[in-house]
C-alpha cells in the first residue's frame, strides 16, 4: 500500500476543494439569494471543515433586512461575534480573524471572516474553527475564493433579477399598448422593413374584412396585389424613404370604401392608423348636392323672372289669334294646343325647377285622359323617331291630384322614353286601377325599347344631377317626378333590361286614388276630361 505524504495528501485536498469552489458557481446561476446563502454556508462547512458558518448576502442595498443562512448549533454566539467584527471594520476588503471563547468550551473557536464583493457591499461569508492555527494561508485562499464566487453568483442574480424586471416591464408596457390599440375605434396595421404585416387590431381586421391570423406575417403587396402603382404605394413607400408621417384619403374599390390614412415611419417599420369616412363621404356629398340644388333654385328663380313677361306676351298673341281662327277649324285646335303648352311652361317657370310649391287645389284627374293629352304633344317627335306607341289606357276612376304636377311627371317620362329610342322602336303605355287594403289607386306605365340602363347606373338614377345624356342632360328630370309623385303619396319604380334581346326600359308609377299628403277638394262629382 502506497504511503502517501500528508502534505501531498493535504495539497490534493486543496485543489479538490478550489475545483469545486470554481465550479460551483455555475450551479448557482439563475437562482435566487436565499438559494445561494444556502449553497454558500454548506459548501464553506464541508470545505474547510468548519464547526460554524454564517453566510449574509445583501443582493440589493435597497433591501432593509440581508438574507442570512446560519450552521452553528453549538456556537449559539458565533453569530453575534461575526456581526461584531463586521461592524468594527464595516467598509473594509480584507480578511478579519478573531477568537470566540464560549463558556463550557475548553477551547477558544477561530472565527474568520471575508466580505462579499468590493468593500463588502454584497455581504460577508463568517467561519468558525476549533483548530488553533485556522485559519492557514490555504484555508484563507479557499474562503476568498467561495466569497468572490458568491459575489459572481449574487451578481447574475442581480442582473437576472433585472432582465426579469425589464421583461416583465417590457411586458406590461406591451400590454398597455396593446389595449390601448385594441380600444381605439381606428384601425391600426404596423409592418417591418420587409412589408410584413406585423400586428392588426381588431378593428382593422374588420374594416378589411379579414381576420387577424389571415393577415399577419403577410406581405403587403403580395396580399393585396390591386394596390401597387395606386396612390397607396405611392404614400406607403414615399412615407418610409422620406422618414415623415403622410396622411391621405383614398377610395379602395374591392371594398368599396373610402379610407382616411395616416402613416408614421419608426425605426421597425412602419404604424398606419386608418378609418372607413364612407359616412363623411356621404354628407360631403350631400352637402354638395345641397349646394347644387340651392344654385339651381337661385338661377331658376332668375330665369322665372327673366322670362315670365315674354311669356305673358306670347300667351297673350296666341289667346287673339285663336280667337281670330274660323270655329271648329284645325288652326284653331293647334293653337288651343299651342296656349295650353304655353300655359304649362309658364307654370314650370313660376314652379322653379320644383322649387315653387303648386298653390292650387288637387282636383280628380282622369290619368288616362292626361297621358292623352300629353301623348299629343310630342306626336311630331315620335314620328320623326318612326316610334309606334302602344297604348291600353284603361283606368276610368279618377285620382285626387295637382293636374299641372301630374301633366310634368309623365312630359318627364315620355320624353326619357323618346330620347332612348333614338332608331325608332315601340313605346307602350298602358293604365290599371288596383284595389287593396294599401294598394287603392291607378298605375301607369310608360315602357320603351332602348337599350336599357346599364345595372351599375341604376342606383343612382333619382339623384339629382346624375345624368347619363351628357350633352343635353340636367339630371333633375326623374329626380323631379320622384318628388311629385312622393308627394301625392304614390312610388315610381324602373325596371331595365340591357340584355341583346328584350332590352328596354320600363317605369311604373302608382298613384293613389286620394292621398292623404294632399288637402282634398270639396266635392268627387263628374270632371271633364283633361285636354
């Protein structure tokens, strides 16, 4: 058997305890200080053989209490003794050795003690030995050493103490802003420098009509591909080379909506915040249609005015020649026909485009003896137009109505009908009486064969000053008998085939037989006919 020197035997102790001391600390990472007093006491009392360890670590000078891990059950004032001498040379760095003689102990206890960190500001680490020469030069290497590792140790805990605290901050400030997105009532869409979509609020995911998991981690373009080389891109990209907030507005046609736009450029990417104004859009263009109408009513006012006398000197020329013609005689129809046209404008003159209210009584009308009349009119046209009409006019009761109103509405129609058909055609008009609990009148329709009103223009057919004959068009003419006819408590509706075959237009209008808009006339007794 192998003698094996004592003081070889002692050197191997050594550096198997300063492995393990160098070791250790690794062990120690990402635990809390409790944790490593803990570690700290039980490794220095196997180590150094020590009879009593005190360990106290201050991890944060804020702290008011250390945290303290003790191994002295025999040595009931070792503790006090290591509090003493720490005391007495608080702001010391080096080694203190003193000795504890405790009654009913044949022998003093050595007491060492090393501070944690520079001037001890993390701690210090006591030990107690019976042994008359602790500590050696050895003993003291190795507690230096496990009191600069537990330094090491206390310091990543204090720096994972503060990512923790950071993240958890980083976390919370996250969330706020989370919330705060969540609640605003805009949409907000934020993408990196690649144009990846990196967030979306759920209010941006509903004014895109998509969800949040359909979006994110998307590329702008390749998403929604109907937005490169529009006004889009162009602020989009111009936003993020200039390094400046943009704001816009533009219509985005898949969704048929109108976007206001704001853009801010960062350092990740780029944050929009963006609102549907289709509501503002709207009163916008009503405000406008508003104004429109208002300058129409001024000019048409003015034109009333400017024409009324010349007007009243041509009715008046044509009452003396009507008179002057031979009875019976067909000069003296036409010119009968002429003061009754005559008559009529001087009435749309005096109602102003609609604008002047009719002061006359409603008296009962007979519908069909009106489209007649007014059928007579424009005889010359549709034979120039080689239009055939035909006509089922068969509606007899009469409706309570304003007869000049009534004579505008379907002049109005007749002549939608005449301009359609500009290569001849068939003109249709036909009347019915209805009886219903709700339905109580005659209804009229004027049906030609033109080519039809393309789908997409059909909604906007009874907006004012939305025309689609551009050169001679005002767009108030169906605006116009939507109001008369609305006004008598009645509805006009239009139906349109553009198709190759069976293309045409028809419009229904129904009156009813008295309408409560209207004030009533004091009798129903027999009318003539309207000529």
């Amino acid at each position: 058997m192998e003698t094996v020197d004592p003081a070889v035997r002692e050197l191997r102790r050594v550096i198997r305890d300063l492995v393990a001391l160098a070791t250790m600390p690794a062990g120690w990472v990402g635990r809390e200080p409790p944790q490593i007093a803990e570690s700290v006491a039980d490794l220095l009392l196997h180590t150094l053989r020590a009879e009593a360890v005190y360990v106290c670590l201050q991890p944060d000078s804020r702290l008011p209490t250390p945290i303290e891990s003790v191994r002295s059950r025999a040595y009931p004032e070792f503790v006090e003794q290591i509090r003493e001498m720490r005391s007495h040379s608080a702001a010391t760095n080096a080694l203190l050795v003193d000795s504890l003689q405790e009654s009913g102990r044949p022998a003093p206890l050595r007491v060492a003690v090393y501070p944690i960190g520079i001037a001890g500001e993390g701690g210090f680490v006591g030990v107690g030995c019976g042994s008359p020469t602790f500590p050696t030069e050895t003993e003291s290497l190795l507690l230096s050493v496990a009191a600069n590792q537990a330094a090491v140790a206390l310091q990543s805990s204090r720096l994972l103490e503060a990512r923790r605290q950071s993240e958890q901050a980083l976390r919370d400030s996250n969330k706020k802003i989370t919330q705060l997105l969540e609640s605003i009532s805009d949409g907000f869409v934020a993408f990196d420098h690649e144009w990846r979509i990196t967030y979306v609020n759920d209010r941006g995911a509903e004014f895109l009509q998509r969800s949040r998991e359909e979006l994110i981690g998307e590329n702008l373009w390749l998403k929604y591909p109907e937005i490169i080389g529009t006004t889009f891109e162009r602020e989009y990209r111009a936003a993020v080379q200039e390094g400046k907030p943009h704001h816009f507005e533009e219509f985005y046609p898949p969704l048929e909506s109108w976007f206001e736009l704001h853009l801010y450029p960062g350092p990740e990417g780029l944050s929009v915040f963006f609102r549907n104004i289709n509501d503002r859009k709207k009163a916008e263009a009503a405000l406008l249609k508003a104004e429109k109408l208002a300058i129409t009513g001024k000019l048409a006012a003015t034109i009333a005015h400017e024409i009324n006398n010349p007007l009243e000197s041509v009715i008046n020329l044509l009452y003396l020649a009507r008179n002057s013609a031979p009875e019976g005689t067909r000069t003296q129809y036409y010119l009968q026909t002429a003061e009754q046209e005559i008559n009529r404008v001087a009435h749309i003159a005096r109602q102003t485009l609609g604008f002047y209210r009719d002061s006359t009584l409603p008296v009962p009308v007979h519908l069909s003896d009106l489209l007649e009349d007014v059928l007579s009119v424009y005889r010359s046209r549709l034979e120039s137009r080689s239009i055939q009409v035909r006509q089922e006019l068969v509606a007899r009761q009469p409706v309570v109505a304003l007869k000049g109103e009534l004579h505008q509405v379907f002049s109005n129609l007749l002549a939608n009908a005449i301009d359609a058909m500009e290569r001849g055609g068939i003109l249709r008009m036909w009347t019915e009486e209805t009886n219903g609990a709700a339905t109580s009148g005659v209804r009229i329709v004027i049906a030609d064969t033109g080519p039809g009103i393309l789908p997409q223009n059909l909604p906007k057919i009874f907006e004012p000053f939305f025309t689609t004959k551009k050169a001679v068009g005002t767009g108030l003419g169906l605006w116009v008998v939507r109001q008369i006819v609305e006004n008598h408590g009645g509805a006009v509706e239009i139906q349109s085939n553009t198709a190759p075959e069976n293309h045409g237009t028809a419009v229904s209008v129904f009156l009813p037989f008295a309408s409560a808009k209207l004030p009533q006339p004091q009798s129903l007794a027999t009318t003539a006919p309207v000529m």
